[in-house]
C-alpha cells in the first residue's frame, strides 16, 4: 500500500484500518508468544521475548521521536514518546506523570496480553523483565540519562487495580 492509497481513504477507513492493523500486532506478538511457550517453555518465550522487546523499545523511540518531530532530552520527552508509541499503545492503557524534575511514573491499569492470557487459562506471564528492558532501551534512545525502575509487575500481585507501576528517573534524582 502507497501514500496516495492512504490519503484516498476517508477519516473512519483510516481509523478502522489502524484498529486492525494495531489488533494484529497484538495477535502476533501472542501468537508468537504462545508458540515458543508451547514449544520451549514458558522460560525459553520469556527470554525471547525480553530481546525482541529490547530491541523494539530502542529503535521504535527513535522512530517516534523522528515521526512526531520531538526534540530534546530528558522525562518530558520521555513520557511524550511513549504518548505516541503504537507498541506501547495498543497494549495497554496508561497513565503517565511527571512527578518531578527528576522523576516520571508510568501505572498501567490495562494489560491486553495479561488478560488475554488469564481468559485463556495460561495464568500471569511475568513480564518484569521484558518491560524493564522495553522501557530501558526505549527511555535511553532519547536520553542515556533515564533509569528505569520497576515498582511492582506480574508476577507481584495487582494493586489498586494497577497491573504494573514503573519509575523513570534522572541520575539525579532523590532515590
């Protein structure tokens, strides 16, 4: 498909076609997912998983910065990238929030993967290592500076009907 294809579509094509083509994402990263589990184990999927989503979280932050013509360092940028991630969109939902100059958080109270393994009797996937290597190499593709740091994720318990909590600091922040 062309741009002059995509500019001939109206404004309700274009958003059905985006649904489906974010609904498929999400279908091939299960379905890929579930293959190696079924196939290798739940650990031989989780360590493939971690390196896949390591290295979308780099180059998809650079895609978006490039695409939506951010500039500048730092967790304002940070967080407006992730605004803007298909990824990370289509996903889960989210909030994030600039806490202070040196510190952003992340709770997501959404997870489409999470609860599409519970519907199908699979159980909670701990995820805490493929999200910190997500959010890792897609924070630092804008600024080296960012860490990341994981408050609570599968396989913790949910809290306050959050899935995950996630810190993004400043290596000068109070820690």
């Amino acid at each position: 498909m062309n741009d002059a294809h995509l500019a001939a579509l109206s404004h309700e094509e274009l958003l059905a076609m985006c649904k489906l083509l974010l609904h498929n994402v999400r279908a091939v990263d299960g379905y890929w997912f579930y293959a190696v589990e079924d196939r290798f184990g739940r650990d031989a999927a989780g360590e493939m998983d971690e390196e896949v989503w390591d290295r979308l979280g780099g180059s998809e932050a650079r895609r978006v910065v490039r695409q939506y013509n951010l500039s500048g360092e730092g967790l304002a940028t940070v967080l407006e990238a992730i605004a803007h991630c298909p990824s990370f969109r289509c996903f889960v939902e989210y909030e994030g929030k600039l806490e202070t100059d040196g510190r952003a958080v992340l709770r997501v109270s959404g997870c489409l993967s999470q609860e599409a393994r519970v519907r199908q009797g699979r159980g909670v996937f701990n995820c805490a290592g493929v999200e910190q290597r997500y959010f890792t190499s897609f924070a630092r593709a804008i600024d080296p500076n960012v860490t990341v740091r994981r408050s609570f994720s599968p396989p913790d318990d949910r809290r306050d009907g959050l899935w995950c909590e996630w810190y993004l600091e400043t290596n000068n922040a109070a820690q």
